[in-house]
C-alpha cells in the first residue's frame, strides 16, 4: 500500500461526502446536504487528499490566510485507514501548503480528543464560538 497525498482543490463532492461518512466525522457534518458540501470545498483554502490507488481514504479541509493562521475545519481517514499515520501526514501536508509560519488550528471532535497530543499538538485552554443559527 503506497498513500499518495496531494493538494487537490478540485475534490468531488460525492468522494468528500463519502469519506466523511466512512471516518465518522459525518455525524457532525451536513452530509445530507450536498449543496453545502460543495460550498465547504469551493470556499476552502487549502484540501489536502490521502489516496490509496487512487481511492480517497483522507481529506484535510483549511481555511487560512497563509501568513499568521491556518484553522484546519475537517481531518476525516476512513476508518479502515485510521491508525496508519495518514491523519497526521494530512496534518503536516496542510501545515506546509499553509506555510510553516502559520499557527495551525483545529477544534477536535470528541472522539479523536485523545489522538492529537499523541501527535505532538497542544492543547489551548480557550475556544469561544457563536453557534450556528441553522
């Protein structure tokens, strides 16, 4: 198995929507609704895909202002991909697109809590959010 990761702002909706189910990270996200799908991959700065022969197994989605702050919105691995060090290369591949002086930035589901300080991130004791109306 040789995962090929790529910057792929193209990505299709359909493959997305996909891997975001088989990752669980579609249980937070709106995967019944493919018109916003769509406007989560266009609107995004940088996607970062995980491909084992061609089959997307990892997508990174972030948005940033490639200076200061990279805020990475979605790390899904299929699940039957996960622990191989594929979210962490996605991490370091979104890092480097963003620029390396760039703070990168997640919020982590609640699940994958315990997998980023085994990767080396730090956890920030303050997040503040105004939730979303709809």
């Amino acid at each position: 198995m040789e995962i090929r990761y790529v910057l792929e702002p193209g990505l299709a909706v359909e493959e997305f929507r996909a891997v975001l189910i088989l990752s669980t990270l579609g249980e937070r996200r709106p995967v019944d609704d493919v018109k916003r799908l769509e406007r989560m991959l266009r609107q995004a700065d940088l996607i970062v895909t995980a491909r084992d022969e061609g089959r997307l197994v990892g997508v990174s989605r972030a948005v940033t202002d490639f200076s200061y702050c990279c805020y990475l919105s979605d790390l899904a691995v299929d699940a039957e991909y996960q622990r191989m060090g594929i979210g962490k290369r996605l991490i370091d591949e979104t890092h480097k697109a963003a620029g390396e002086e760039t703070t990168l930035v997640l919020v982590a589901a609640p699940a994958a809590e315990g997998y980023y300080p085994k990767i080396g991130m730090v956890q920030r004791p303050s997040c503040w959010v105004i939730p979303k109306k709809r």
